[in-house]
C-alpha cells in the first residue's frame, strides 16, 4: 500500500524545503574567552623575550646562519677489517 500525498501537503513540503534556514549567531562561551587569553599571553611573551634580547644581549637580526661542512679530522678513517 503506497500512501498518497494530496497536492496541498506536497506544496506545503516543498515550501518547507524551499524555505532558507535561519541559524541563531553563535554565542562566545569559556572556550574564546581561554583562547583569546592564549593569544595575549603568547603575544606579551614574545614582546618580553624580544626586550629583554635586544638590551641584554645586543641581539640584532642579522643574515641566516653561515653553513660550514664538517670535514673529518685528518688521518682518520673508518675503514674497519673484517676478519
């Protein structure tokens, strides 16, 4: 058995369908207040270590940092005999 729909509920469904769905604007819980708090936190450190390393230690950003290949010390191998 198949259940009819009348043509006045098949209009009031696909109006329902149709119909955009309104959302309530989220609200900022405990959860933003801790994240916000983490980033403040975070952002004040960072300005401190910054202070604190330009007076103390003369810190200036200069280049990148100068790669020097390891070379082994002369006269030392790694040449090992297996009996």
């Amino acid at each position: 058995m198949s259940k009819r729909i009348s043509p006045k509920s098949a209009k009031s469904s696909a109006t329902q369908a149709a119909a955009p769905q309104v959302y309530r604007k989220p609200q900022a819980d405990i959860y933003t207040v801790l994240l916000v708090v983490a980033l403040i936190a975070i952002a004040l450190g960072t300005a401190a270590l910054w202070m604190t390393m330009k007076e103390d230690y003369e810190y200036l950003i200069k280049g990148g940092p100068n790669p020097v290949w390891h070379q082994p010390a002369m006269g030392t191998t790694f040449d090992v005999p297996i009996a």
